[in-house]
C-alpha cells in the first residue's frame, strides 16, 4: 500500500489551483488550498503537509513573507516548498533559495515538469523523515544500553565494594556488620542534611563500607590488640586513611574517588584536631564530616575485642559533648533531632 501524501496549494487564483491539482491529480495525494497567505496560516494552524506549493506574487501576504513565516516555526520549517511563479528571473529564485525552498515551477504549469518536481521532492522528504526517525531510535537505542551499562557496571561497583569491606573483617563477624550499619546511618545523615543530591546521597551510601578499608595493610597483631595500644601502635594506626587514599586513588570510578574521600578524611575533627592532614571545619569534605558520625556512632554500641558495648544513650551523649570539637555541630543537632532514627539503624540485626 503506497504512501498518501498531504500537499497544500497557496494561490490566490482559484483556477491556478484547480490547474495544478488537476494535473497532480492521484490516488497518493491530499490537496488543500488556500487563496491568500492570511488563509494558508490558519490551515497551518492545524494540519501538517509533505509538500506546500506557493505563489510568490500574492496580494497583502506575498510567498515570499509567507515562507519565512513557515521556516521560522520550528513545527513546519521542515516540509518542502516549491514557489510557483509566471517570472523565470534568475534573481527571483536565488532569493527563494535563499529563504528556504527546494524548488521553483513556472506558469503556466507544465504537465510533466510538475508531477515530476512534486514526486521528487515528496520522496526525498519521505527519506529524510525516515533517516531522522531512525536516528532518534539508534540514540534512544544507544542511550538505553548505555544506562544499562551504567546500571550493570554500578551494581558490580557495589558488590566489589562489599567483597573488599568483608575481606577486611574476615575474622569479625560483627566488624562486616558494621560497614553495612555504616552505609545506612551515612545515607540517613545524608538526606537530612539538606544540601546533597539524590545522587550524592546514592553514593555516600555506596562508597562508606570502604571507610576503613586501609586497614588491610594493617598487621593484624594491631589491628585485633584487645589492649589499649601503644604510642608505637596508635601511629601505625593513624596511617590506614593514607593507605586508603593510595589504594583507591588511582580509579577513575566517581563511586571510588568518593570513597578515597571517605577513607581519607573521617578521622578528620572539626577543631582540627584529627589525622592525617588535621583539617578543620569545612574544609573537611561532608562526606567524611557524615561518616566520621557514622563510623563512631556504630562503633561504641557495638562490641569490640578491645571495648564493651555503649548504649545507644551513652553514645549519642559522647557525640552531642563533642559538637564543634570531633564533630560538625550542624550535624550533630540534626543527629540530635533524630535521635530515634538513629537509634533503629544501630540497633537492627541484620541490614
């Protein structure tokens, strides 16, 4: 079944038209007409063409002003226009090809030259309009395996982060436990702090169980001491952010850089009083300021081999007595005006 095609003829001579229509005559084509530009701009209005052929010498609104109008609307600036004109002046179709047309026929019309412009022009617009649909699907198609991609490579990101975060606490059931409560209290500290985008907050969330991820370098003869440790020791301690940094630096991955961030600066104190780089304030990234929370947070209500559990009122107090020394005091009142939130998080088994 071959194609209808919808063409509009603008003359303002009633007989032009029934000419032209009369020799283009054909089951594959629509016509409609209109006698003036002011008419042609209505029908415009609400129908769309494959093909418009247009007077130039109209009175009030000649083809030429006409055309403009039409290519200056984004809707309609597409569909081919062929001027018809009874002056074959070479100055009269450079300026038609200037505004915009495909094409120019003479009047009076000939039979032959007119079906065979018209049935050109159709057919290339037919092939642009296919080629333009199949490359908005082959970008559509494109964009769609690229999220998928995306999705797929974000996924294995987070297993592989996980896997790391279970490797570094193979011998502590608890400690594996702990990088997942971690992620959760760092993404409930997250949405309440305000200012973070949905994706910051996915990749805090993502990037937090690699907090402490340093820690691999660290002997094990320190890392699980059940006494206090040593000057010695402590120092040893103090570079598992710096090894962390060197670790996970060198990734490309925006997930992993942020968690090279993590890693590096939640052993930072607002006061400045922290390690590696004793920075101070704001110039600590908020997503070490959230984590640096989290991290301690969990960590006292939960048992170590070197400390008894806290309750979660004993910890929450240690925090609180802490704002604007360890730290960030606005994140510690959001803590305290949630305290309840927070208190499920730590308090939940399995996460």
């Amino acid at each position: 079944m071959q194609k209808k095609y919808d063409i509009l003829v603008i003359d303002d001579v009633s007989e032009n038209i029934k000419i032209a229509i009369g020799i283009l005559k054909s089951e594959n084509y629509n016509f409609s007409y209109a006698l003036s530009g002011k008419s042609a701009i209505e029908i415009l209005k609400t129908k769309r063409f494959d093909l418009i052929l247009l007077d130039v010498m109209m009175p009030e609104i000649d083809g030429f002003t006409l055309c403009k109008m039409i290519k200056k609307t984004p809707a309609l600036r597409d569909i081919p226009i062929i001027f018809v004109t009874a002056v074959a002046d070479i100055e009269y179709m450079q300026e038609g090809f200037k505004l915009g047309a495909v094409d120019y026929v003479t009047k009076p019309y000939h039979s032959i030259e007119l079906r065979a412009r018209v049935a050109n022009h159709l057919e290339l617009y037919r092939y642009r309009k296919e080629l333009s649909y199949h490359n908005k699907e082959l970008v559509r198609d494109i964009k769609n395996e690229r999220d998928q991609h995306l999705a797929q490579l974000e996924l294995a990101q987070k297993e592989i982060i996980y896997i790391l975060s279970e490797i570094m606490a193979s011998d502590s059931g608890e400690t594996a436990d702990h990088v997942k409560r971690v992620a959760n209290i760092s993404k409930e500290f997250a949405l309440l702090e305000g200012n973070l985008t949905h994706e910051q907050i996915h990749t805090i969330y993502l990037a937090s169980p690699l907090h402490d991820i340093g820690k691999v370098v660290i002997d094990n003869s320190i890392l699980h001491k059940n006494t206090k440790l040593t000057e010695e020791e402590f120092a040893v301690m103090k570079k598992h952010p710096t090894y962390a940094l060197n670790i996970l630096s060198k990734s490309k991955s925006e997930l992993i850089k942020a968690a090279a961030i993590i890693a590096y600066e939640h052993h930072e104190n607002w006061d400045g009083s922290g390690y590696p780089r004793g920075l101070k304030g704001e110039e600590i990234h908020i997503y070490g300021r959230i984590v640096a929370i989290a991290d301690v947070l969990d960590a006292l209500t939960h048992q170590r081999s070197y400390k008894e559990q806290w309750s979660f009122e004993q910890a929450a107090r240690y925090i609180i007595d802490l704002s604007g020394t360890k730290f960030d005091p606005r994140l510690v009142q959001l803590f305290e005006n949630n305290m309840e939130v927070f208190k499920e998080l730590v308090e939940e088994k399995k996460i």
